[in-house]
C-alpha cells in the first residue's frame, strides 16, 4: 500500500469513525438531515445522486449504534426527515379550508413524517440485530440493510391499509428506461437495488476489508442502476413504437377543467362547473369520440339520485358509448345511509351501465378512524365518513376492453391494481383529484406511481384528474399525452393496446417480493463466508 493510497483511506476511515461517534441530539439531527437529503431524490426533483451521501453517512452513523433502541432511533431520525420533507404537500390540504383546520397543519405533516419513520426504525434495527447476530460486516451487512428497507417498505404498504407513497424505487421514474425493471420485479426490485448502491460506498471506509474487495463490490452496486437503464434500452427497443399499437374503434376525449379545490363543492358554483366540463367535452372532434372520461368526483351531484341530470348528461354521450364520470353514490331507498366515492359509466340512453365504489379510503380525508374518540372531522365535503366498496373490479362495457378502475390513490399499490379473481382487465383507469395539494411535489408523485403500474402490469393506464396531471400511458410506461399541473384542457386520444407479452410481476404478483428477500438471504450468506 503506498503512502498516497494510506492517507486516502485514513481520511476516510476518520470521517466514518466520527460519523459513528456522534451522540445524542448531533446524531439525530444529522440522520434527519440525510433523510431530507434523499427525499430530494423523488420526483419531482430527481437528485438522485444525493441518494450516495445520504445513505451512506447514516449507513456509519448506524455501525456507531450500541444496541438495537440506538440503531431504531437513527433509522426514525432519518425516515423523519424523509418523509417530512418528502410529503410536506399533505399539509396543504389543511389550508383548503384554512378557518377550520389550518391549525392542524403542523400536526398532521409532523404527525404522519414521524407515524412513518417507524418502518425506517425497524429497518436499522433489523440491519443491528441481524448484523450482531451473524457478525456481518463489509457487502453483507450491506445486503442486509437493503433487504430490511425492502421489509420496511413492505410493511409500509400493508400496515393500517398501508401507504407505499414514495417507495424509494420511485426515484428512477424520470425516464421508461429507468423504470423497465418494475416489469421483472414490480418497484420493489428498484428500491432494492437503489439502497444497496446508494449504501455500498460507505465500505470504502471500513478498515477491515480488503481494498481491492471493497472496491469491486462498490463498482458492482453502482453499476446495478446502470445494468438497469441497459434492461430498460433493450426492452423499450423490442416494444411497439409509441402510439402505434392501439386498440381499433375506441377513441377516447379525456376532459381536465382544473378546478381549485375551494371552489369545487360550493353550492352556487356547482352548477358551473359541470356546465364547463360539458361545453370541454362537446369541443371539436367530439363527433369523432367514442367514450368521454371525467376526473374523481366530477360530477358534484349524487348521480344515483338525479335521473334528470342522468338524462342531460347523456346528451353528451357519444352514440353507443359512455360518459365515464366520478361522483357521489347512495342507495335510492337509504338516501342519508352509506355514501359511496364511486364511478359511473352512463349510456347514452341516460341509464347508469356500471359502477365501481372507491374501496381504499384516504384516511381522514374520506373517513376519521376512531372519529367518536378524536372528535375530528373529515377534510372532505360534507359531514358523513365514506364507505369502502368491495374491492377490485374489472369493468366490462359493450365497444370498451375490459378494464380496472381506480380512484386517487389506489393507483399507488404494487401489485394490487386488479383483481384476481375477474376476468384479466386490458387497461388501467385511473381518476384522481390532486387540487388538494396545489402546485406542490405530491401530484408528481402521484403520476410517478401510476406510470410504475403500468409497467409492473403490463397494461396501458388512462389517467384523469381534476387537476393534476391527466395522460394517457402505454403498457411500457410511456408518456403518450398529457395535460400538466393547473392546466385546463383535454386530450384526444387513442386507447394503448396492451403488451403482448405478460410481464414477470404481472404474472406472480407480490410473491416476487418474498422471491427478492430470500435472494438477498443468499447473496448475504455467500458475501459472509467468501469477502
């Protein structure tokens, strides 16, 4: 070893040992900040070379920990960073209406960011005790990190309904070709391949090792998301060209008239703007339109209550299609009983042909858990909690494939955007409302995730939103068109086909997610016996 290399090293393995050293409140603050650091990585920002720093300093400050409650409370330092500054947006749903729960703000943001750092917690505990138990060190204990935050994330998905907003894979989703790998192992394979080459350079730092070994392993994992974008080249070079496989006879107007949220529900503008969407629906080329698709809660009546405003409505129908349209839903004979958050499809005979009950409800938005305990009121319009539909669906209309509909953010759910136990849907409908958090991160994020099912099933997504961003994707994740944040406009368009071939995790589903963790339990197991 020369002079030159030692000093090199020295330097390093000097910073790791101060990193470890820290105590108390510097120890957290700055696993806070690193996990700020990389929430910057998400979309719609993408600095995902901060991603490196940010793991692979509370990577050191995590071999500091003396037991397992001190590597919990690194792991909750950064996952309260993370998801503060990764979901800030949530709080400006309070400012909607801002004399009523303005006050809540801070308590909600703060609230969720450290309600969700607990999963991070678990994470850098399992690494200590998983670690301290097998004695790994060096690429194991690495692989090992990177395995507990795909446990972490997992359970974050699942936990109380679960929340998989921002899985760590969805920092690749600034391009398709980033993105391709979801189709062998859904996001889960992203974020896993995302820890461990962000957390590998913090070897480098490790007297231990053997240079030349730490040096390849570090080359290796940074040449895992390279290894990706190659899958995803490839794969994007053997797919159709985009917009030329589509689906004959079905073309499609969707309608975005960006409506801000603290005027959507007001009584003396309701009126207005349903009247707006339809005089945007019957714009040249609606002639030429088979179906016209409306955003979450467009309809700002209970349809299933107003048969005359069924048959206005159907005026604008094109012959033999559908309006496909959100709205409230009750049952005619229970009109103050269960209220639904639904879609329709109306005919244009003016009949409701079909309906679908949004059944993964947004907490405190559309329902208050333990509401006689908490006193709280729901952020949404009126005064009673919604409740949940059956669950998945597949919706079959005459002139239309087969399709799964999703309200909001049921789009955000790996492996659970259809249903198995239904005929296999063509495509994905996906309606949203993202007024709710302004010109902010969130409805970015938002699309993020609806482009990753896309590709992880295989199927084209159609997207609406009120406001927000409304497009249409093919089943390889590509953006077709789109309509922008606080844009008003609509989108004439043709139906995508979908792939040809079903995609890996379309076909096993979230039984890949097991496959990639006992996968890394190998790679550990070899890593601790051979480096």
């Amino acid at each position: 070893m020369t002079a030159d290399t030692g000093g090199r090293e020295g330097w390093r393995q000097g910073w790791a040992r101060r990193l470890a050293a820290l105590t108390g409140w510097r120890r957290l603050a700055l696993a806070a900040f690193c996990g700020g650091l990389a929430a910057l990585a998400l979309p719609p920002l993408y600095l995902f070379p901060l991603l490196v720093p940010a793991f692979a300093v509370v990577f050191c400050q995590l071999g500091g920990a003396r037991n397992g409650r001190q590597a919990a409370l690194i792991g909750w330092a950064f996952g309260s960073g993370h998801f503060a500054v990764g979901l800030y947006w949530v709080g400006i749903a309070f400012l909607v209406d801002a004399e009523r729960f303005a006050w809540a703000m801070p308590f909600a943001i703060s609230g969720l960011a450290a309600g969700l750092a607990l999963f991070p917690a678990l994470a850098f505990w399992l690494t200590f005790w998983v670690a301290a138990k097998s004695r790994l060190t060096g690429p194991a204990r690495v692989v090992a990190f990177a395995a507990a935050w795909l446990v972490s994330e997992g359970l974050r998905g699942w936990v109380l309904t679960g929340f998989p907003w921002n899985l760590i894979g969805s920092v690749w989703a600034f391009s398709a070709e980033t993105m391709q790998l979801s189709s062998l192992g859904g996001v889960w394979l992203l974020s896993l391949i995302t820890v461990i080459a962000a957390t590998a350079p913090a070897i480098l730092a490790q007297p231990a090792l053997r240079p030349g070994r730490a040096y390849a392993f570090v080359c290796l994992a940074l040449l895992l998301p390279a290894g990706s974008w190659g899958y995803g080249a490839w794969r994007l070079a053997e797919a159709p060209a985009v917009g030329t496989a589509v689906v004959e006879e079905v073309r499609l107007r969707l309608v975005q008239p960006s409506i801000p949220q603290k005027l959507k529900w007001r009584r003396d503008l309701r009126a207005g703007h349903l009247r707006q969407q339809v005089r945007m629906s019957l714009a040249p080329g609606h002639e030429d339109r088979t179906h016209i698709i409306w955003a979450e809660t467009a309809i700002p009546y209970v349809l299933s209550m107003e048969p005359v405003l069924q048959r206005e409505l159907a005026a604008i129908v094109p012959p033999g299609g559908y309006l496909i349209a959100g709205a409230l839903r009750v049952l005619p004979e229970q009109p103050d009983g269960p209220i639904w958050n639904s879609l329709y499809a109306l005919g244009s005979d003016g009949k409701i042909a079909a309906t679908f009950d949004k059944a993964h409800l947004v907490p405190f938005g559309e329902y208050v858990p333990l509401r006689a305990l908490l006193g709280f009121t729901k952020l949404t319009a009126g005064s009673r909690d919604f409740t949940p539909g059956p669950g998945l669906q597949t919706l079959k209309l005459p002139g239309l494939p087969a399709f799964s509909p999703l309200i909001c953010y049921e789009v955000i759910f790996p492996g659970r955007v259809k249903s198995a136990s239904a005929e296999a849907p063509r495509w994905l409908l996906n309606v949203t409302n993202d007024a709710w958090f302004g010109d902010s991160s969130g409805p970015y994020q938002h699309f993020a995730s609806a482009r990753l099912r896309a590709i992880e099933e295989g199927l084209p997504l159609i997207r609406v939103a009120n406001n927000g961003i409304s497009a249409v994707i093919d089943s390889y994740g590509r953006v077709i068109d789109q309509i922008n944040l606080n844009d008003r406009g609509i989108i004439d368009a043709e139906l995508p086909e979908a792939a040809e071939a079903k995609t890996l995790y379309s076909n096993a589903g979230n039984w890949l997610y097991l496959v990639e963790l006992i996968i890394c339990t190998c790679v550990i197991f070899v890593l601790r016996r051979f480096a």
